[in-house]
C-alpha cells in the first residue's frame, strides 16, 4: 500500500480528493477509488464491482476512459455483519463550490455574509440534492463530516482544503434536512477533536450537542410595513420602553416545560402589547448547554436555542411581534464563550477563537474565553453573526453584552494578571477596533437597527459616531444612573436626606451618551433579592417605595428598560428555573403595581415631553434640586422646541405634604395626569383637585407658582389644562 493510501486508512490525509473519486492514469485510462471501511464489498452502479486493495478498506478498479460512466457516479455497498446493501451518489466527484472571492473576503475579515456559505447548507449541485459543509480551522492535518450517515466515522467523509484559507469544504449528496452531525479534527499532533459546527444554524435539545441540517425553505415574512417604518422613523425621538425577558422563566406550561415561540406569540405578545411596552429584549437565545447561564455561555452563535422550538417557529414570533407593532432586541454575547470541549475553545487543539495567553484569552471571573478580535477570521465571525440575527430573524437591535469586560485588557484583574497594548496602555485595541467596525457594518447595512451597550465605565463617546472617534452605539445602559438610584431607594427615608446627591448627579452626566435607564435582570438574582423586597418599610411602604421608584425611571429623561417580574411587584428573586410568580400577581396589591407600569408606559408614549427630548439637556429643567430636608424633587420635561411640558414632583418620604409650593413654567391651570399614590394603584388617594390654579407668586426661579399636596411616598405628573 503506497503512502497517500496508508494515510487515507489512518485517516490522516490532508487532501482527500488527490486520492479519492476519479484520477485519470494515462490518455486511455483512469482509476475509480472508493474508502469505505464498514464495506465487505462495493460496486458503482453500471460498472460492476470494485477491487478491495490488500489491506486496507480502499476499493478501487481501472477501467477505459472510452467506456461511459456519469460525472457523478453512484455506489453500492455491503455492509459487514450484516449483509444490507446502502448506496449513495460518491461525494468525491464533486468539484469545488466555494467561490474564490468568498475564502478571499473572509480571510480578510470582510465577508458580511459567509454563514451563508460557512456551516452546513442543504443544496441542489448538478441536480443532485444534498448537504455543504464547509469550515474554517487552520492547522489541522485532516477535517471530517461524521453522523449518523457514517457511523461517526471520521474516515469516511474527509473534506477538501481550499489551500492556505483554512476553510475546508465537502458536499455530501442526498443527506437530508434535520440529519446530526459534527466535526472530527485531526490536529497537527495527531489528536483527534469532535466539535460542533461553528456556524451550525440549527443544533439539538441540551444535553445533545449535535449539529443539525438546517430547514432551507424560506420564511413568508410579512413586516415589510414594520421595516419601513422602523427604517425611516427618528428613534432618538420615539418612546422605547423594553420589557426584558428571559423567555425560559416567564411562563412554563402544565408540566413545568419551556414555551414554544408559536405558544409565545399567543401568551407574551399579548401580554407584553396590554402592558404598552415597545420593545422586548430578550435575553440570549443562541444555542447554550447551562440553563443556569441564561444563554450568556453561548456554544451555538448562529441556532436559535432548541429550548423553543425551530428557527421558523422564533422567525413566525417576531413576524408576529411586528406586525402587532412590537420590536424585538437581542441579548448578542461577543464577549466571551465557553470552555466546552464540543465548541469554540480550543477548536483545533490549540487556541483559534481565543487568545492562548490567558492574560489575553480567559475571564477568570466567568471561567470563559476571550475572542480574539485581532484574528480576521475571528472578527469575520463575529461580524457576521450579528448581520445573521438581523437579516435572518429581522431582530430590530442589539444589546451587547459586557461591553466594559472587552474594551479595557486589565478589566477585572490584577497586576501581573493582564498584558498592555503596543503603546503600552491598557485599552484593547483589537476589540475597539471590532466594536466600531461592526457598529458601523450594522448601521449602514440596516438602517434604523439599534446597537445597545452594557458598558459600566466612564469609557467617552459610547454612543457618537465612529468618524469622530466613537465606538458607533446607538445607546447604552445607564449603569450609574440605576446603582446610584437603588442604593438610594433602598435607604429608610429618615436617612435620604443625606443621600439626596445620589439622585441628582446622573445630571451632570445625562446628556454626554444616549442612554436607556436600566432595571435588568442583574439586579434581581444572586441573593440581591426582587426590587420590591429591596424596598424599606412595612409591606405598604415596600409597595409605594416601588411605584414611587417606577415613576421616577419614567420622569427620567433617557429610555426605559424593566425585566421581567418587576411590574408584577414580586416577592422573590428570579430564579430562571421556575416561571414568575404569576399566582401571587392576581392579588390587589399587585395588581396595583402592574396597572401603575401600565399607566406610565401609556403615559411615556402619550406626552411627548416624556420622550422627544431624552438624549438632550433642552429637555430638562430643574424646579427645585435642593430641598433636601424633606426628600422632594422636581423638574420639568419639555417635549421638541419647548411645543409642551409635563411638571414632575416625587416626595421620597411617607410624610403628606400639603400646601407645597411649586415653581411653573406656564400661567394657565395644572391638572394631575398621574399620581402613584392613587388607589388604583394601591395607594392612599391623597393628591389634588382636578384643577390647580396658578398664582403669579414667582417661585424658584419661575414667574409662577402652585400650591399642592404632595401624596406620601410617591410621584406626581402635572400638565398644563388646555
């Protein structure tokens, strides 16, 4: 047996095809080769049988090239043991399919598109129906296709290597739409890995870790009016308030198992458009094998999760979330991934996704990888995986996930534990680099697509354009705003007076980023209990403190984001194994609270001084700032061009306020067009008459004043009467 014969028994030839299929020999002959190591004896049909070369599970027969035989040839075989005859079109006679302008903008980095060609793509070649593999590891001896079909094989389907790219390519015909598989890698040392595809866009149900062929028909999209709105319309100006969900622990059916997306179309939806909620943010639903990491450990970046159904079930959900006039963000992790041995990290034996310095390469806080956003290739991924979700799934926005973890090499570690940059900073280029590049992909190939980041520093320019050296976000979360205002709320009232500044500072920051007020699902969990049960006082007092906490968020300029559970006012922490506590919801005192959410969305999307004007300072004005005595804010919000305003008074104490002397802008009447402390909403029903008359006592700075009450714990929105 020669040596590329040996090398194909071992399963060690890094080019198949120079050995399988068809070779010419001479101007008269040529050779028909055929490994099939679970074959007694093999046949091409028409041609008879094959010779089983002495020792080896090769086949082969030399035959004239004069005597006719298709391109495509198809094999029969019998199988060992057990005597039963398979067949299948022979993949090695097929020619290559990747274009060269595919491999050569991916190496660069620039391919917006290579899932289309990268991963596992049912196909019609030549008029032969089957499966595309194709993937990208460098440094490997030999890279196979296994299953079923081979009996997991990693002999039996070697794929072709498209030179020094690293993609490796195979084309197996007539394997079916929904058939499992993976990768075998065979390193440059001789071991052999099993790896699930990369750019697999559908995978198996946690514990199995299979890829799957994925469904190529297309999906009858009908938001085309929601796309050209969301195209054209200013969202800087629009109301966005997200109702944040973990779709795994919202709601479960009868027997404790996860809702399908079609069942959630039919229960969130509704729910989520009853509420007055413009968007819902889910949290990762990428393919992840730990329920307990909420999707952030993702394994499988372009399958929506099995937990829920088929990719066109996720695709019929949000086609119905748009039509319905609701959008749908995606949690989008490119911070870090798993060690899992089936997936990314150490894809080839040897580091290729990530850095291999665990300086550089490895969150010890977490215990995932770092990309490395200095590898084209990497970088190509990554980018893509974002244009996937939005062109795929027309998901209307992107928050990215630990924004702060990938800008700074130092982020959460010690001297000693990092390495700095070529100028010898701390700041990690690469990842700025990427982040930048694909903001700027995402904005300019999807016009009105929102990219949101959770980003927890001091970091400049977040959310300005990258051609004046920002990195390109449409917004990001607030994170000082919503730790300094929790601390706050869960301080006894006799002590806020003295931490009155916690709730003004956000000011002098407010304006520099477009920024979304953020009650997340970070805060609830791990023993940081709900937000009412952070709340001070007897259980009433919990229960103002929360409605009181609520309408401030909302009096706030900047847009809103709650998770789940919160509207409802629950007791416990979310626990992301159980479904929200739907049963203690039904009762009055919660009741109240998810009206109030209610109400305030409503109000957020009626008054345009609550919205047109989140991201600039013109709308926004101070009334009073420094009555730190008795706990009270206000202020007013302007809508566009000063057209309207809306009077926003908050009393953080349990003490009723009467006769409170108020500064306005307007010398016309004020009516309430909210109170917390309503009785619809739980409270004491203390407030004001339909009418206030304004007086011409000058107050505050303003030439106009009213004289109100102001309710215990709670808010109040004051309009203009007509």
């Amino acid at each position: 047996m020669n040596k590329d014969l040996l090398k194909i028994q071992q399963g060690r030839h890094h080019d198949p095809f120079r050995v399988l299929g068809r070779h010419t020999l001479d101007d008269e002959r040529e050779i028909l080769r055929v490994f099939l190591p679970q074959a007694e004896q093999v046949e091409i049909l028409g041609l008879g049988l094959l010779n089983r070369i002495e020792g080896s599970d090769m086949f082969a027969q030399i035959r004239s090239k004069s005597e006719p035989l298709e391109t495509h040839y198809r094999l029969r075989w019998q199988v060992k043991g057990t005597g039963e005859w398979q067949e299948q079109i022979c993949p090695y006679s097929f020619s290559p399919q990747l274009g060269e302008m595919d491999v050569h903008l991916f190496t660069e980095g620039k391919h917006h598109h290579a899932y289309r060609f990268l991963g596992a793509h049912h196909q019609c070649i030549d008029g032969i129906d089957g499966c595309l593999f194709a993937l990208w590891v460098p440094n490997a001896e030999r890279v196979s296709v296994v299953g079923d079909f081979n009996q997991w094989d990693g002999r039996r389907h070697p794929m072709r290597c498209l030179g020094s790219s690293g993609i490796w390519e195979l084309f197996i015909p007539e394997l079916p739409i929904g058939a499992a598989y993976k990768y075998e890698i065979r390193n440059q040392h001789g071991h052999c890995l099993l790896k699930t595809d990369p750019y697999a866009q559908a995978m198996a149900l946690r514990p199995d870790n299979t890829s799957h062929i994925a469904d190529p028909q297309p999906f009858d999209w009908q938001d085309q009016a929601w796309l050209q709105k969301r195209e054209q319309s200013d969202w800087q100006q629009q109301p966005l308030s997200i109702y944040e969900v973990h779709v795994g622990s919202w709601q479960r059916d009868q027997n404790h198992h996860f809702l399908n997306w079609r069942t959630l179309a039919k229960t969130l939806l509704p729910y989520v458009k009853s509420m007055g909620y413009s968007h819902i943010e889910l949290l990762p639903i990428a393919e992840h094998p730990l329920d307990q990491s909420w999707g952030y450990q993702v394994t499988g970046f372009f399958a929506p999760s099995a937990r829920h159904g088929s990719p066109e079930d996720l695709r019929y959900f949000i086609d119905q979330c748009h039509q319905q006039g609701v959008g749908v963000l995606l949690d989008w992790v490119p911070a870090h991934f798993p060690k899992d041995e089936f997936a990314l990290a150490k894809f080839n034996g040897e580091a290729v996704y990530e850095h291999a310095d665990p300086r550089q390469g490895e969150h010890q806080d977490w215990g995932t990888l770092i990309f490395n956003y200095g590898r084209t290739e990497v970088r190509n991924f990554l980018i893509t995986n974002a244009i996937y979700w939005l062109e795929e799934f027309h998901i209307d926005g992107l928050r990215v996930d630990a924004v702060a973890s990938m800008l700074y090499l130092d982020y959460s570690r010690e001297d000693g534990q990092w390495l700095p940059n070529a100028h010898g900073g701390r700041e990690n280029l690469e990842a700025i680099a990427f982040l930048r590049d694909m903001n700027s992909t995402v904005h300019q190939l999807f016009p009105g697509v929102l990219t949101i980041a959770e980003e927890s520093t001091a970091w400049p320019m977040v959310t300005r354009p990258v051609d004046v050296g920002g990195l390109g976000f449409s917004m990001k979360w607030n994170m000082g705003w919503m730790n300094d205002n929790l601390s706050y709320i869960e301080l006894d009232p006799i002590y806020r007076q003295y931490h009155h500044d916690q709730l003004t500072f956000s000011q002098m920051y407010a304006y520099s980023e477009n920024f979304v007020l953020p009650l997340s699902h970070d805060e609830v969990v791990h023993g940081k209990r709900s937000l009412l049960s952070k709340m001070p006082g007897n259980d009433w007092e919990k229960m103002a403190n929360l409605r009181l906490f609520y309408a401030w968020q909302f009096a706030n300029p900047g847009k809103k984001l709650l998770f789940m559970g919160g509207e409802l006012g629950q007791w416990q922490e979310w626990n992301e194994a159980t479904a929200l506590a739907w049963d203690e919801a039904s009762t009055p005192a919660h009741q109240g609270i998810q009206t109030l959410v209610r109400d305030l969305n409503q109000l957020y999307r009626q008054e345009p001084a609550l919205h047109e004007l989140d991201f600039s300072a013109e709308g926004f004005q101070w009334i009073d700032c420094h009555d730190v005595q008795q706990s009270v804010l206000s202020f007013v919000r302007w809508s566009a061009e000063h057209q309207q305003h809306i009077v926003c008074v908050h009393n953080f104490t349990p003490l009723v306020r009467a006769h409170y002397r108020l500064g306005v802008p307007a010398s016309h009447a004020y009516r309430e067009i909210f109170n917390s402390d309503s009785h619809y909403y739980g409270g004491s029903n203390q407030g004001n008459a339909a009418h206030i008359e304004v007086s011409d006592n000058p107050w505050m700075g303003f030439s106009h004043s009213i004289e109100i009450t102001l309710p215990p714990l709670a808010s109040l929105f004051l309009k203009e009467r007509p």
